[in-house]
C-alpha cells in the first residue's frame, strides 16, 4: 500500500483539500492576542500548477506553486515582508473565505472564478498588529495574470515554486531580529527572498502536515533586514 505522504505528493490539489485536519500550531501563541479586542483577518494559500496551465488534472508536489505578495515597505505593520494576500473582514464579507478571495482579488488582481477554495483552517494569532488571521487553502484551477494592483500596499507579486521552498538548500531558521534573540522560527530563502514570521511558519507547519517537509538543517540561521 502507497504511503499517505506519497499519494499526497502525487496530487497536491488532493492534499490542500484534505488539510482541513487541524494542523501543529504550536509556534503560534494563541494567549498573545485577545479574541475581543483582536481584529479578524483571512489569508488566501492559493496553490496552482507551477507552469499557469490549468489546474483541472492532477499536479505533483514539485510541479505546484504558491502566490505570494511582498508588502510595500512604506506600510505601517510588517513593511516589505513576503506574504499570502490576505487583509481584515469588512461587512458584507462571507467570513473568511470571502475575506480573503475579495483581498486577493484587491491586491493580486487574481480572478476569483478559477479559484476553488477548500475548508478553512483554524484560526492564528498575529501578535504584532493584533490580528486573528484564518487561513484559507485553495486551489486555481484556471490560473490568471496577476500584478501588484496598488504599489502603496505591494511591491511584487510572484509564484513560489514548492519545490524550491521544500528544498534543504533553502531552508533557514531565524533566531534574531533587529540584534534581539528570538525563539527558532523557519524561513525560507528564494531567489533572493527571505519568507518568514507568519507566513514561513505557516508554509512550514502546512508542509509538515501534508508530510512534504524534506531534512533539513535548522542550525543554518538568517536574520532579517528589517
């Protein structure tokens, strides 16, 4: 019999619909932000063939890739970090995933039609702009151009290879910021770019339950510019 692992990365629009399973949160800590005074927020984990053909027929692990977005450095909370679109509920919101389709939508100018969305995931704190964030995994199947739609709020929007980011070679833990030590926390270095805090733990606490995460060195630390 096919270990689970195995069937999961034969098909990774299999997988994400499947990760509504709670996932290991445990680096995140729920009691830093609270629930009455915490702003509710969603994020869009829109996974997709890496080539932009469409994503009707099953894609492998090392052929999918997630959009991403890099935040304007001029923003008051986490300026120029890498990111899932994603942004607080407004009214007349379907919560969460309408939240976060109409941010990325905003953001990305993806169209929402090629979009299948899957379960939401439990809900996260952000400790540092009082965020409760509810993550939200999808799958494109029609892929569409995308572009930094308003550069006060995103510098860049790109796909991230899962290949890369599950590679070793670009795996990283930070351990300080701004010269103040922190606890371990993994990151991701690609070409160029440094994905971190929320959004690296994120993709490696999700990689470790679909079983995609490969060995890696968490002695190799980077810290961040910021």
């Amino acid at each position: 019999m096919a270990d689970t692992s195995d069937i999961a990365a034969a098909d990774a629009r299999a997988a994400l619909a499947r990760l509504s399973t709670p996932a290991d949160w445990s680096r995140f800590r729920r009691e830093r932000v609270d629930a009455a005074t915490g702003r509710r927020s969603a994020v869009l984990m829109l996974f997709g063939p890496a080539d932009g053909t469409d994503g009707e027929h099953p894609v492998a692990r090392d052929d999918a890739a997630v959009l991403l977005l890099r935040r304007a450095s001029s923003l008051r909370h986490h300026p120029g970090q890498i990111g899932f679109p994603g942004g607080g509920v407004e009214a007349g919101d379907e919560w969460p995933t309408g939240t976060a389709v109409r941010e990325a939508v905003e953001e990305t100018g993806i169209d929402p039609r090629g979009v299948e969305l899957f379960a939401p995931l439990p809900e996260l704190p952000l400790a540092v702009s009082n965020n409760l964030v509810t993550p939200v995994p999808a799958w494109w199947r029609h892929p569409s151009p995308v572009h930094a739609v308003d550069a006060a709020e995103t510098e860049e929007v790109f796909l991230a290879p899962v290949a890369q980011l599950l590679d070793p070679e670009n795996r990283r833990s930070v351990t300080r910021v701004r010269g103040l030590k922190m606890p371990p926390m993994p990151a991701f270095e690609l070409d160029g770019r440094l994905i971190w805090g929320f959004t690296g733990i994120l993709l490696s606490s999700m990689f470790d339950t679909l079983g995609w995460t490969r060995p890696w060195d968490e002695t190799r630390h980077v810290e961040p510019r910021v």
